[in-house]
C-alpha cells in the first residue's frame, strides 16, 4: 500500500491573563499554560509543527530596569552603591537621579554629556574615584572592567545608551523547537523573536509574516511554558500588564492508501467469491432417478418415531 500525508491544523491563542502559573508575579514573562491532550503520543503522527501568528505585547517595560540600574563605585578604598529607580530616562533625567543618589551617600558628582559624541562624564570637586564593574556599565558606556578617574575626572568610552530592550526573544522548555541562538552557542529553546518598534507606553501589534513553520521536538504536549526575555537574556518586566499570542499547530499525519493496482485485484477476487456463491446456488436438484437407494437400516427399536427418522425413504 503507498502513504500519503494528511495536515490537521490548529489555532492555539494564550493570553497571560489565563496562564495557570506565573514564576514572576507581575512581570508576566514566566508563565505556564495548561492545555491536555493539545499534542498526544499517535503512531500515525509524522511530525508537528508551528508558527506564530500574530502576538500583542504592550511596551510597558522601562529603559532602566532591575537588570540595568545599580552602580558600584569606591572613594577612599570604601565601597558604595547607588540603585537608580526604574522608569523611563533621557539623558537629563538620568543625570539627575544618579546626582541625587550619590548625594545620599555624602558625594557630590558633576554628570555632563558630550552632545557630538553622546560620552558621559563624571566629575567630583577634588576626590578621585573608581567605578567598579555593576549592571550600568553598559547603559553608561563603560567597558566591563572597573574604571579610574583621573584628575576627579572620569570619562566614558562609548556613547550613552538608553534604548533599553530592543528585542523580545519568546523561549519555551516544553514547546520547544530546532532553532540556533547565539547566547547558547547551538541549539535552543527559543521560539520567536519580536522586535521592539514602538514607544513607551505602546503597543505592539507583531504579524509574522513569514512561511516558516518550525518542526517540535517533542511528540507530545499537555502544558506550554512561555519566557519572554530581552536581548540579553534577562526575563522582562511587563508591570502586571498581560499580553496575547496566536500560534498555528499542524499535525503532519501518515496515511496508508490503496493503490489502483491493488483495489482492481481485491474487486476482481471479490467477483470470484461472488460468481462461485451463484453458481452453487443455481445447481439443479437431482431427479428421483438419480437418487440412490439408501439401505433400511436394522430395527433396533419399537419406537416408530425412531424408524422413520432413520429411514427417510419410507414413506407411510
């Protein structure tokens, strides 16, 4: 018998609201799902594969955030820490938390910008200082290794940058996939990238417009787990405000045919059967001439009854 294959598809829409578990609270980009029976163990099953559809994510994440916002620093060979508040910061605004919470700590630093060239500076009246390795570093345009001031002075070597999340990566241990990322040198759990395209306090409105349907790795699904993290991996802080996904599931399935070939000999064996049922059933009775005699079996009994039964060719 040849094979042939057969697509059953499905839509599956998640919406964080629904997730029966959330592993960070309110950040909403640790969630699981619990859906049985949507992918069983079936031997006719070929393979599964999916794709996401569409997705609605709101940009309710800050550019300086939990992973982006403390800065180490020593004077004197004393340790200090300053935690920026999280929120949403141009230049200006960043320059005037960070003053303000050194000052908690009795310092007073002078913060500028180099507008051609978007270098920061900081500036003490007559204490040097170092910076030692924290999350800002990146946002502040430090490379990652402690940094000396010189003169009370200490500039950055790259440009400010307060883009904060560029890039939503949505991974999944159980939905999982072939996909290759970077950060895992090879294979990985990710899904589905989204590139951030609007402005705090948007939406995104994704639409994948692409064909490209991923094969699971998996034969069987009850419960879908969603990370959505940035481009580094950290998982996001969406501030107890939910988002919606829409994935297409198709199930590749393996049928068996029959061919032309083999239903032209079952119908023709068929007919066999069929002209041997009628040709039994229209042989003629034979005449009484062609009957034999059957011998009168010995009476054994008085039992009349007995006598006829055994002898059928008596007639009374």
């Amino acid at each position: 018998m040849s094979k042939s294959t057969e697509i059953n598809s499905r839509i599956i829409s998640l919406n964080s609201t629904n997730a029966l578990l959330k592993n960070n609270g309110t950040f909403n980009s640790d969630v699981l799902f619990r859906l049985p029976g949507l992918i069983k163990k079936e031997p006719d099953v070929k393979h599964v594969s999916f794709q996401l559809i569409d997705a609605q994510i709101p940009v309710s994440f800050y550019n300086i955030n939990y992973t982006n916002n403390t800065l180490n620093y020593q004077i004197s060979s004393i340790n200090y820490t300053i935690t920026v508040d999280v929120g949403n910061y141009n230049f200006n605004t960043l320059a005037t938390n960070m003053k303000d919470k050194f000052l908690l700590n009795a310092h007073t630093f002078i913060i500028t910008i180099n507008k051609q060239n978007g270098i920061i500076r900081f500036a003490t009246a007559s204490t040097n200082f170092v910076f030692v390795v924290s999350s800002m570093f990146s946002t502040l345009g430090f490379p990652l290794q402690n940094q000396t001031s010189s003169t009370f002075i200490l500039d950055a070597t790259y440009p400010l940058n307060l883009l904060g999340i560029t890039k939503i990566k949505i991974s999944s241990l159980l939905f999982n996939t072939y996909n290759v990322d970077s950060a895992s040198k090879g294979l990985s759990n990710l899904i589905s990238t989204i590139p951030i395209d609007q402005p705090a306090f948007g939406l995104i409105s994704y639409e994948n417009k692409s064909n490209a349907k991923y094969k699971l790795r998996t034969n069987a699904v009850d419960e879908i787990d969603l990370q959505l993290t940035d481009q580094n991996d950290n998982l996001v802080n969406f501030n107890s405000i939910d988002w919606t996904m829409t994935f297409l599931l198709e199930i590749v399935r393996e049928i068996q045919d029959i061919s032309t070939t083999e239903m032209a000999d079952v119908l023709k064996e068929q007919n066999k059967i069929l002209n041997q049922i009628a040709n039994s059933q229209t042989q003629p009775e034979p005449s009484s001439s062609d009957q034999v005699e059957q011998p009168i079996n010995p009476i054994t009994t008085d039992d009349l009854q007995f006598f006829l039964y055994s002898n059928p060719n008596i007639t009374i």
